[in-house]
C-alpha cells in the first residue's frame, strides 16, 4: 500500500487530500524523511514557525507528518514513531466548557426532531434517526460511523462495531432493540442498492464519507441557539453524561473508545466547578456569587 492509498483508507477524502498537500512541504525539508529523527522533525516544526504565523497551521502540518510515521509503522519501514509525543503548546484546546454540552434529554429530543431542510430537498428521515441514534446511545465518532459496514451488525447479539481510528480503540456496542428495527427499515426502504459493504449510502451510490455525516448534523442547528451541535459535541456530551450517571471511568473509557485514560479524565469536572461556571453565565451578580460559593 502506498501512503496516498493508505491516507484515503484511514481518513476523509477533505482530510486525505490536506494531508497528502501539508506532507509535500515536510518532504521538502528532508533529504531522508523516511529516517528522521525526533531533532531533525523539531528542527523542521521550527521552520514552520517561522512561515506560519497561525499556530493552528503548524498543527496541522504536525498531524499530517504524525500520520506519515504511522503508515511507515504500518508497511513495516520503521519500528518506531519519532514524533508521537510531540505537543504543539500553544495549540492546545481550552478546558471543556461542560456546561455548553447537551444533557441526556436534549439529545433523545435530537433524535426525535427533523432536519431543517430546503424546499424541495429528498429527506431521508430513517438514516438520520439511526445515525444520531449512533452518536446519542453509542457515542461513536463520526469517522467510525463512516466506516460501519454490513457485517459489522450483528442482528442474533444486538450489536455493532466500532472499528476505531487514529483516535479510538476498535470495540464492540450494545445496540437497543429501536436500533435493530431502524436498521432493518433504512436497509429495506431508503439505502440505495449497491456493491458497497458500507452501511451508510449516499443518493448516488457512493458510501457517505464522515464529512457528509456532519453535514446532516448541521441540519439540526437550530433546535439549540445557545450550543454548538455538531458530531464532536455530542460525542463529548454523551462521555460527560455516563460519568454524570457515576459509570466508572474506566467502563467508560472503554465505552468511548478513548485510547488514553487522561481523555476520559477531562470529562469528570466537579459540581462545584459547573456551578461557578453557570454562574459565572447567568447570575446577575456572577462575581459576588462566585465568591461567597468559594467560602
């Protein structure tokens, strides 16, 4: 497998197709990229600096160079990865805003809503209920739902599987028994007839990639004004409410799929903190409020 063929295999044709761009400038820098060392890739991020004054393109480039090691671990070029543990300090994200994330009810009521659409376009309502069924009772990432195939479904056991990725451990999830017949119903009347193995069918026959996932998503803005939904919100909101609901973060962990124990750990923010922070949003006297909580 050559490194473009294994970038459109393992992310979004957008994603593949930034990366395959961001790696021809990394290659530039080095005679022997293939052998770099974790001081020569530090050296090159140096000069991205330099060129890029928006840290967040440096990142990027960061993450694609990452990806580029990972395809030489997996042909087999190289047994180690020398920039897996490099952080980019200052593109770090902020802490959790968890008071912004949906709670258990907002996201049932999600499932429940319809898409706000143009005229004239086709909805297909049982594929949108069962992907943000997905994403609300699963908790799967949007690059995982791009991937499910049909043998993934297991109708006898009642569940599905989650084929991980850069991000995400492979696991196996319980589906619920509406799940089951929302599968069956997108299957009989609304996924296109096609060769493809994929669950998730496009209106041209093509499997839907996990930027066309989003789009759907987006659709459905408008029940919240305050929040931003989209796939990663309600991922985030799903984690933060099994902890709420006092699942064992390790159980969790798993559940989510979260290779690192450290990302679950985020989630799991005392009472205390998320009264300060809607304080702090809503209470006319925020500040004297926040100190007379502090003693």
């Amino acid at each position: 497998m050559d490194l473009k063929s294994y970038l459109q295999k393992n992310l979004s044709p957008s994603t593949a197709t930034r990366y395959e761009r961001d790696l021809q400038s990394f290659f530039l820098q080095l005679k022997q990229p293939n052998t770099a060392t974790y001081k020569q890739i530090m050296e090159v991020i140096g000069l991205l600096r330099k060129k890029y004054s928006n840290p967040k393109t440096v990142n990027r480039i960061l993450a694609a160079i990452k990806k580029y090691y990972d395809y030489l671990l997996h042909i087999g070029t190289r047994k180690d990865h020398p920039c897996k543990s490099i952080l980019l300090r200052d593109t770090r994200r902020r802490n959790l805003q968890l008071q912004d994330l949906f709670s258990t009810q907002e996201l049932e009521h999600l499932i429940e809503s319809k898409p706000k659409s143009k005229r004239n376009r086709k909805v297909n309502h049982v594929r949108n209920k069962l992907l943000l069924s997905l994403l609300v009772y699963q908790g799967m990432a949007r690059t995982e739902i791009s991937k499910i195939e049909l043998q993934d479904i297991n109708f006898e056991e009642g569940t599905i599987k989650a084929r991980g990725d850069e991000r995400t451990n492979s696991r196996t999830l319980p589906l619920k028994a509406k799940q089951v017949h929302l599968i069956y119903e997108y299957m009989s009347k609304e996924r296109p007839r096609t060769e493809s193995e994929k669950l998730f069918i496009g209106m041209r026959g093509e499997p839907m990639s996990s930027d066309c996932l989003c789009r759907i998503v987006l659709r459905y803005q408008y029940l919240f004004t305050e929040k931003t939904l989209n796939c990663q919100t309600i991922r985030m909101s799903v984690t933060r409410n099994l902890l709420k609901e006092g699942k064992d973060i390790r159980v969790v962990q798993t559940y989510m799929g979260h290779k690192s124990p450290g990302t679950t750990e985020k989630y799991k923010q005392g009472r205390t903190e998320e009264l300060r922070a809607e304080i702090q949003k809503h209470h006319p006297l925020g500040n004297e409020a926040l100190a007379k909580l502090s003693r």
